[in-house]
C-alpha cells in the first residue's frame, strides 16, 4: 500500500492548474520472472526538485527506464508533462533530459561534438546549436574545454557535461539516476548544488534517484522507494516527524528495516 502525506496533496493542489511533470499510475515491472515494481503510483510535480530514495536494488533505475522509455511498461501508466509516453512517445520524450548513472558520453568525441550530436538527434539548427553548446558551457564552466576529448574529463567534469548536453534541447523535466555515484564530495556538492539552482533559475522540474540521504533537504519533496513499492511521499521533514524519528535516516531505517 503506498503512503501519501498531507504535505504531497497540499503540493498536487497548488500544481493542479498545470500538468505534473510526472503522472505513474499502477506501474508494475517484471525482469526475469522477479517482480522489480509493484503497483506505483506517484506524482511529480511542475517546477519541483523532488528525491527519489531507495536502497541499491530498490528498482529506481527500472522506474526511469521505464519513464524515459528504454523499457515498454509491462502494466500502468506514465504521463510525462501530460503525454502518455505509451502513446505519445515522441512528445513526451522530447520534455525531459536524463542522466543516467552510467556515463554516456562518447569519450573521443570532444565535448562541442558530444552535445551537437545531441542537438541533432533534437533536429535543432546549426546556428541555434551553436549559440547553446557555448550558453550550456559556459553555464557548467567548460566553455574554455570545448575541444577536449571527453576521455580526458574527470568524473565531475563529465558529469557537468552529461548536464549541460540534457539541457541542451531545453526539456521541461530533468531525470537524475544517482547522478554523483562514484564523485568526490567536492564534486558531489557542486553538482548537486547546480541541479538545485536549475529548479529556481529556469523553472526546471528534477527527479533526484538516490541512494544517500544526506543529499536530501528536509523542505525536498521525497519518495522513498524499498523492494519496488512506494513506502511514503512527503516533505523529508513530515516523513521525519510522522515516523517518530530525529532524522530522515532514521525514518528511512524504520520504513525499510521491517521487510
């Protein structure tokens, strides 16, 4: 049975007036006869940094491939910006970046070829490519790296990369799945940070998979995901205080530890 807090209606009524950026309803998902989702249902909305937290294994990658529509949904519904990417793939794939955890550049391309390839698989212009590969560089503090092979970024060069080519096509929703696994906690904060500053700067609506709780604000609108099934949706803090708990991480263990 899935959890939803007071705080996660109030938020779905002041974004009533818009489509949410995501719309899941009775998702289930199978792989090799084991059941990795279980009945989701849950709602993004517009303009919001929202967490998605779960546990190694708890199926948050299966949920975004299925999302950005790498996998065909065996059960359910997913709206992305009101399309139903069933029947409107190409509508509802062209509102969103996504950043995988595995890195998906093409490492001996330079970092300008990287995001214009981007931008014509999005059937953008020549000249308007342009103009955006150096506003998308500059912004992620690479522009003077234009040419550089991409094999020779470090991991939090790259990932400042994979972002600024997501947004290169200008999505309305950006999907981030454990998008600072394997980064130093310089880096880590750094991007986290500029994610955060996307939702203020240019109204972007984010979806943060993570695995570690100390990359949630207590104001973060969170849904925490175990063994494929929706535990709770709530502000990280209403979550705190309805389990009893001093801190997420405790409420996340007595949400998780029991099943």
């Amino acid at each position: 049975m899935n959890h939803v807090t007071a705080g996660h209606i109030a938020l779905e009524q002041v974004s009533a007036l818009d489509p949410p950026a995501i719309r899941v309803s009775g998702l289930s998902h199978a792989i090799g006869g084991r059941k990795v989702l279980d009945q989701i249902d849950l709602t993004v909305p517009s303009g919001r940094f929202t967490v998605l937290l779960g546990q190694n294994g708890a199926g948050k990658t299966t949920l975004f491939s299925l999302i950005s529509r790498l996998y065909a949904a065996q059960s359910g519904r997913i709206e992305v910006a009101g399309q139903d990417i069933a029947r409107h793939p190409a509508a509802a794939l062209a509102q969103m970046g996504i950043i995988f955890q595995q890195r998906a550049l093409d490492l001996e391309l330079t970092a300008a070829q990287n995001l214009s390839y981007h931008a014509a698989l999005h059937g953008i212009s020549w000249r308007e490519t342009r103009r955006r590969i150096a506003e998308e560089l500059m912004r992620v503090g690479l522009l003077s790296e234009a040419g550089r092979r991409a094999r020779s970024f470090s991991g939090g060069e790259m990932r400042r990369l994979e972002i600024a080519r997501a947004l290169l096509h200008r999505p309305r929703l950006l999907l981030c799945d454990e998008a600072t696994v394997g980064l130093d906690i310089r880096s880590r904060t750094d991007i986290l940070a500029d994610v955060r500053n996307l939702v203020e700067e240019r109204g972007i609506s984010v979806l943060w998979a993570t695995h570690l709780i100390d990359e949630v604000h207590p104001e973060d609108l969170t849904i925490i995901l175990h063994r494929g099934q929706i535990r709770r949706v709530g502000e990280a803090s209403s979550i705190v205080a309805e389990m009893g708990a001093a801190t997420l991480q405790e409420a996340f263990r007595k949400l998780t530890e029991a099943s």
